[in-house]
DNA sequence: GTAGGGCTTCCACCAACTGGAAGGTCAAGA
DNA sequence: TCTTGACCTTCCAGTTGGTGGAAGCCCTAC
C-alpha cells in the first residue's frame, strides 16, 4: 500500500503518518521507486495511533502504549495506569477550563456591550495581582 | 524598575516578559547600563497580559484588548465580541475533553489492571475505523 | 509528449514560551 | 582591591504535534 491508501484507511493525514515515521512510530518498507510500501500491520499501528491520539493521548503515549500492545506478556495493570495517568491530566484541565469558563461567562455578563466604553471586562483585566511596589 | 521587580510584581517569569518585548507587547526602555528600565505604565500592562492569559486569551486576543483599553472610545461590545468568541473557544474544548473523559472512564472501569494481558483499552485503540481496505 | 495525480525530500512555520550558555554589572564583604 | 553572588544582557535551541509549501521524480492515460 502506498501513502496515500493508508491515509485514506487510517484516516490519518499523508503529512503527519510521514512524520510519524520520522519520529520512529511506523517504519514502512520502500518500494523500488523509492515509494513507502505499507503493510497491513503498518497501517494497524497507524490506526493504532490514531485512536489514541484521538482520545488525547501524547505522542509518548502512545509509543509506550503500542509497546505494550506488542507485549504479549504485558500486565492490564500498566495499561490502566497509563490511561489513569491520562485521565487525571484531562481532569485537570476541565478544571481549568471549567474555571476560566466561570470567570469570563460572569464577566461578560456583567458586560453592557454597547457603544459606551465601560467595560467591566477591562476593568478586570487591568486590576493587579496583590503584590505591592517595591520599596 | 528592573525586569526582576516587575516580574515579581507582575507575576510574571523574567523570561516570558523578555518575550513579549521582543513581540511588541511592551516597550521598556533601557538604563545606561543597557538593563530594561520598566515605567509604571509598562508593569501595568504586564499585569493586564498576565491577567489575561491566564484566562486564556491568546496573545492576538490580547493585543487586541490592549488597544482596546487604551482607547478611551472605545465600545464595551467589541470587548463583549472578543471575550464572547474566546468563551466559545473554552466551551468547544471543554466539550471535546468531556468526551474523551467519557471513553476513556469508561475503558478505565472495564480494564481489570491487574497481571493479565488481557485489556479493553488496549483492545479499542486497535481497533480500526470504519474504513476497509482497497479493491 | 503532455497533463494529472501521487509520491519524494527538505525547509519553514505555528503558540507561547522555556532552558541554557556566555558574558556584562553592581553592591557588599574580607 | 578582589571576589562572590545576585542580577542583568543576548542569542540559540528545544518544546508539542504537526501543517504548508516548493522543487522535483514517477506513473498512467490520452
């Protein structure tokens, strides 16, 4: 298979499976026109990496992930932690998020939007952290 | 004020207010000594970037406030404007995190995560989508 | 032979910093 | 006076995960 039908099977972008190559995630064989030639496994890894990333899994991941795959002899325990790990990083930042969400939706309430330059946005924008001036 | 005093007061590292000098954000001047010399207005500005990326408005969003809250005729809507897109921008991501919260709790529950290979996270990722190989 | 698609490499760029090296400045202490 | 240490300077490189584009083969069809 060429780059091009992997992309197309994957879903995956000809741009970035390259660039997974590069990285060392596929090493797909050449052909004598100096084509990539794809095997079915390759395009698994592909789809592999796919799905993961999709659920936002690093790059890293991913790698430690398609190893584990590979192991047959792996424990679902190092899986789990994994995606655990990955878990606690997402929660985060929904609360991160969720906060800043708060934050501004109050604020663009509190927001007349008209043509008057008030604006209670700027007006928080422009308060200073509590620190004072230097002596 | 040196960058130390006002990254202090700013809250901000010395680095990153070295970085938004060198984007045009603020423009300290310099002491003799070629050290940056920050005037009261300039630590000001920092604040308000400071405040502002922490509630996740890009540094394009940003300069656009600035100019916003230095002109005094301005419309409080355009300030509504930028802040109602950015809003949009945290919803669509928290979303996105919440669905991959969703999967992935799911996958987690089902996983056993003890010394067996056997593993359903494992089992999604490969699985491929719903694309079938070339005629 | 030429037009088109697909493929190749390489280089640059995105956001928003961050780390580190090499070196100048300044105030205090021995 | 010298030195130590905390500041400060610039510049270069790296981060994450790709994406865009140029220049140039390859292959098939017409």
């Amino acid at each position: 298979m060429n780059i091009g039908d992997v992309a197309r099977m994957s879903g995956l972008p000809a741009k970035t499976i390259r660039y997974y190559e590069d990285i060392g995630l596929v090493e797909p064989m050449r052909s004598g026109n100096g084509y990539r030639s794809f095997r079915e496994s390759d395009l698994h890894k592909l789809a592999f990496l796919g799905r993961a990333r999709s659920l936002g899994f690093t790059i890293d991941e991913c790698r430690n992930l398609m190893q584990l795959y590979a192991d047959k002899d792996r424990a679902s325990s190092d899986v789990k932690q994994i995606a655990k790990g990955h878990l606690q990083r997402i929660d985060a930042k929904i609360e991160e998020l969720t906060q800043m969400r708060e934050t501004l939706s109050h604020l663009i309430r509190a927001c007349a939007g008209d043509n008057r330059p008030d604006c209670p946005i700027l007006s928080d924008l422009a308060s200073l952290p509590d620190q004072k001036k230097p002596a």
